[in-house]
C-alpha cells in the first residue's frame, strides 16, 4: 500500500497534496520497519518541501534520509541528498558550503556511473558558480549538464539547462545570446508541455527586454513567469520574477509599488538569498527617494500579502 501511495504522490497535481501523501506513506514504512521505503520516502518529502519554499524544513528530510542512507550504504540516496541539500545551501545564500556539498555529490555521481544525476549536479553548480559571479564557470558546469542530457535524451532538463544557460548571459548583459537561449528553452519545454520549465526562460527574456528599454515587452513576459509559478507551487520562481517586475515599475516611475514589490521579496521566506541580493540595492534606493510614511506603507503592504494577491495586483497593472 505504501508503495503504491507514493508513486500517487509523483503525479498529484499540487505539491501541498503531495507532501501530505508522501507525509502518510513515510508513516506506513516507519510503523512496518521498511528502512529503505523510509529513506527514499524522506528525500521525496525534502524534495516536495524544498519545492514549496520551506527550506529549513526540507533540510531535515534530506539530512535524516542522508544518516539513513549512509548506515545503509544506499550510495543512490546519498548522492541524490548531498546534491539537493547543496540547492538548500545556496538558496539560504551558503554558496561555499553549497559548492562542497554538489561537489560531493558530482564525485559520487562519476563513481557509480549516474550520468544524469552527474548533469543535475553541473546544473546546480552552474548556478552556485554564478552567484559568486564567475559567470564564465557557471557556463562551463551548464554547457557540460546540457550535452550530458542531450546525449541520454532527458528534454526536459536540456530545456532546464538552456534557461540556466540564459539567465547567466542575461547577468552579463549579453541581452541578444541570453534572448536566443531563453526561447531555444521556452520552444523546448512548450513542445514537451513542460509548464514548470516555462517560468526561468520567461523571467530570462522579461531582463532581455528590460535591458533594451522594451517595458511592455519586459512585463508581459514578468507577468507569464509569475502567473506559471504561482500556479504550479513554486514561490521561489514566481519571487524571482518579481525581482524583475519591481526593477520595472521602478524605472517606470512606479516607486511605491517597486518597494511595495522589493520587500515582498525581501521578507517572503521562500525567497532564495539570490534574489534578495539582487533587489536589496533597490530597495534601500527607493526607501532614500520616497517619504517615510510612503516607505512605511509599501513596507507594510509587502509583509502582509502573499503571492496569490500580488499576482492579481501585478495582473490589474498594465503598462
């Protein structure tokens, strides 16, 4: 029964309802004894949990599964866990300790030959690397992950690999090869119907066209990445895109909500350091320009609301 329990949670339609099958299957193996049920169990809740933007508590899961795992000797499990708890690590902004861990994680990988873990570990490191702004090493780890899933045929994560693969060009401000990578992975994943993987190359391409000064461009496709985020669960996705979509309200002369928007951000705790890094600037120029009551009351509006109302509010802004 447990067993059949989880493979419902692979394809349950939220990751709330997952959790909670995963949650209900982790208890049937822990009550019968079944250890290995348990450790894979453990690093599928991390794996749901991390997805909804819970990362202290996915860290447990994948810490716990990981102990598990290594009196075990599941070396599978181990290398999926020291991958993922180095995702957990960079999004709390712990990008060495991030780096060791996918390190440890990729050398594994190699030993007992998982090419296609071996390319998601690159990826993570793609983007560990670039968060330390070594951009040409982050396009080194993605270029390897993206012909290692090419060559095993994994689409998906070839599309995956090629919105990194922007996202990093965008960050140099080569705005014309971040555009064309961007939707060489959007065409990707609207072949595969891959929603999820929609979000990163339209937050790509809204920087693109914020870049060269194309606002109504640049919020159509903010607006495309927050509305796919917020619909399929992921809050860190849809807060990264709102990195984007404040940066353009600013520069359209819409200070309140910019700040409204960069302390949403900033406070949400699903928010990767990432992109709290990445508006902090912002927000503290904004917070100089705008009176202090005006400052306040942004500040307030951007605690209180979750991504659901800044969605419908950013949805009633046109440009």
């Amino acid at each position: 029964m447990a067993w059949s329990l989880r493979y419902l949670g692979h394809v349950w339609q939220t990751p709330w309802q997952t959790k909670a099958i995963y949650q209900k299957v982790l208890a049937i193996f822990e009550e019968v004894g079944d250890e290995r049920g348990t450790v894979e169990t453990l690093y599928r809740l991390g794996m749901v949990t991390a997805q909804m933007g819970d990362y202290q508590e996915a860290q447990q899961f994948y810490q716990n599964s990981l102990a598990r795992s290594q009196k075990l000797g599941r070396q599978e499990v181990i290398m999926f866990c020291l991958a993922e708890l180095g995702y957990i690590e960079w999004a709390f902004g712990n990008y060495q300790s991030a780096a060791e861990q996918c390190q440890e994680s990729l050398a594994l990988a190699l030993e007992i030959g998982y090419p296609s873990y071996e390319a998601t570990t690159l990826r993570y490191l793609g983007r560990i690397t670039a968060s330390l702004e070594n951009f040409q090493g982050a396009k080194k780890y993605l270029k390897e992950s993206i012909a290692i899933h090419e060559e095993i045929g994994l689409q998906g994560m070839t599309a995956e690999g090629l919105g990194e693969l922007a996202n990093v060009s965008a960050l140099e401000h080569s705005f014309a090869e971040a555009g064309q990578l961007a939707q060489d992975s959007l065409m990707l994943c609207q072949e595969l119907e891959y929603r999820a993987g929609e979000i990163v190359p339209y937050t790509v391409l809204g920087e693109v066209a914020l870049g060269w000064g194309n606002f109504p461009e640049a919020q159509a496709n903010f607006r495309n990445a927050l509305q796919i985020a917020v619909e399929v669960g992921v809050p860190s996705y849809a807060l990264h895109a709102l990195v984007g979509m404040a940066k353009l309200l600013a520069a359209l002369g819409e200070k309140e909500q910019a700040l409204e928007l960069a302390t949403c951000i900033i406070q949400h705790p699903a928010s990767w350091q990432w992109s709290k890094d990445c508006i902090a600037p912002l927000a503290a120029e904004l917070e100089t320009e705008l009176p202090p009551e005006v400052v306040q009351a942004a500040r307030v509006r951007g605690k209180e609301k979750n991504l659901e109302q800044v969605w419908e509010g950013v949805g009633q802004t046109y440009i």
